[in-house]
C-alpha cells in the first residue's frame, strides 16, 4: 500500500477531526477495491477526446482514448482518480491492456478512424500486453498506422532504453508515439533525438491562460520550435478559451486539445 493511503482500519481507528479529509482519505483507501471490483465485472470502457487542427474551422485529426472505470452504482471514474494509485501495481498492468483491447477493437471496427491511447513505459516489458499487440497488429493489417501510444516524459525516462528499442520495433508497422506532459517532466531535450517521438503535447501548465501569460508565451513558443527542430507535431494540450487558441495558431502549433473543442465522450 502506499505510504500516503490509509487503510480501511486505520480510517475506523482515526478521530474524525474533519469530515471532508476523512471522506478523501476514505475514497483512496478504497480505490484499489473499486478498481479491482470493475475489472472483474467488466466494467471499463474509452471516452475519446478530439484532436483537431488549427484551421479557422477545425478539423479532428485523431481522438485520444481516455480510460474510464465505473463502480457498481453506475458512477464513472476518470483515470486520474485512480491510476496515480495503482500505476506501480499488477491493476496497472492490467489497466493498460483492458485500455489497449478497447483501442484494437474500436480501430478494426471504425477504419477510418485514428485513436491514441496512454501507455505506461512498464507495460511494454508486460507479455500479456505485448501479446495482444502483436495479435492485433497482425490480425489486421495497416491498424498500426492508426494507432498512438502517448508517454509521459517520466516514464519515458524511466525505461529509456526498453522505450527506444520498443519504437524501432514498431516503426516498419505505422505505430507513432506522443510525448505527453512535454516541457513539464524530465526529459532533457538532447535526448529527443534517441526517441522516436511524431509528436508532442505541450503540458497544460504552459496553455492555460498563455493569452495573457508572456512567460507562458515564451516557453510554449520555445517548446514548438524544439518539436518542428526534431521534425515532430506540436499539439497544445488543455486548451479551453478561443484567446489560448488564437495564439497558439500564431506561433505554429500544429494541433489543439481541450474543452474548447468537445468533452471526452464515449461516442462520436
């Protein structure tokens, strides 16, 4: 258990000194229990997020497949609820396979169609995940060409060398990466160029706002011009007025991605 959870029995022994920390602390020492129990029930599904370019209508480009849980109310629970909890465990494992299976199977039904999911750098090295991508990547040609993987810079950096070799595997198959979280983690940009990053998702903390922002308009101008120097897409990530937006097209951002332009959904 992490250090920072509180067990079911800690929680009954704990003085209730304020209700609301108590009801926080309650709802992560029973995550792992949520997650698990949804799992096993099935009851884990994508909600697409649209990537759209920056013409003055926008068009989608891909959608970003968001895993989602439900508990056995009906309740969904975003990813960011629980993974930062079950990240470094085996629900993480399977998490990123139930997350890949529902990718597979949306692209084989939906040809037409390019989907982006988040992996996790540990997941990689997992053989029940690379087994059904292997599968799926063969079962069905050209399905790679429509497939992301996002990476956080901090996983990316975890596994450098598992990461590198991973994307050389799965270049002859059309599979292209995204450095999520870019300019906000680890990665120092003289390493850009062992990766094999297609594109980058500037961090939201350098988006929001960034109209009335200069020192976000700097380094979002900066972190672009590093993208277009390593032959990569920029995409803005957390976009969410029409101002954000109107800069970032002045300064050559490829893509956008927020509120702005939709909610995640599990149809489209």
């Amino acid at each position: 258990m992490p250090h920072n959870m509180l067990s079911k029995t800690d929680l009954e022994e704990t003085p209730v000194a304020d209700p609301l920390l108590y009801a926080l602390a309650s709802r992560d020492a029973d995550v792992l229990d949520l997650v698990r129990d949804a799992i096993a029930a099935g009851r884990a599904s994508l909600a697409f997020h649209p990537i759209v370019t920056t013409d003055p209508v926008p068009q989608i480009t891909f959608h970003e497949g968001l895993i989602r849980v439900k508990d056995d109310a009906g309740r969904v629970i975003p990813a960011a609820h629980f993974m930062p909890v079950i990240a470094d465990t085996t629900m993480g494992r399977q998490i990123d396979c139930i997350s890949l299976s529902l990718a597979l199977r949306h692209l084989k039904q939906n040809p037409g169609q390019r989907l982006s999911i988040n992996l996790s750098a540990r997941s990689v090295g997992d053989g029940e995940w690379r087994r059904l991508l292997d599968n799926g990547l063969r079962d069905h040609n050209g399905l790679g060409e429509r497939l992301i993987f996002e990476i956080s810079e901090a996983s990316a950096m975890m596994l450098p060398d598992l990461m590198i070799r991973f994307m050389a595997e799965m270049q002859p198959k059309g599979v292209a990466f995204a450095l999520d979280g870019f300019g906000a983690g680890m990665t120092a940009f003289r390493h850009l160029k062992d990766f094999m990053f297609d594109l980058v998702k500037i961090d939201k903390s350098f988006i929001r706002g960034i109209d009335r922002d200069h020192d976000n308009q700097v380094l979002a101008e900066a972190l672009t011009t590093v993208a277009h120097q390593f032959e990569m897409f920029a995409v803005a990530d957390g976009v969410e007025t029409e101002e954000e937006a109107t800069f970032l097209r002045s300064i050559g951002v490829d893509c956008l991605q927020g509120y702005l332009f939709g909610v995640p959904r599990f149809t489209f």
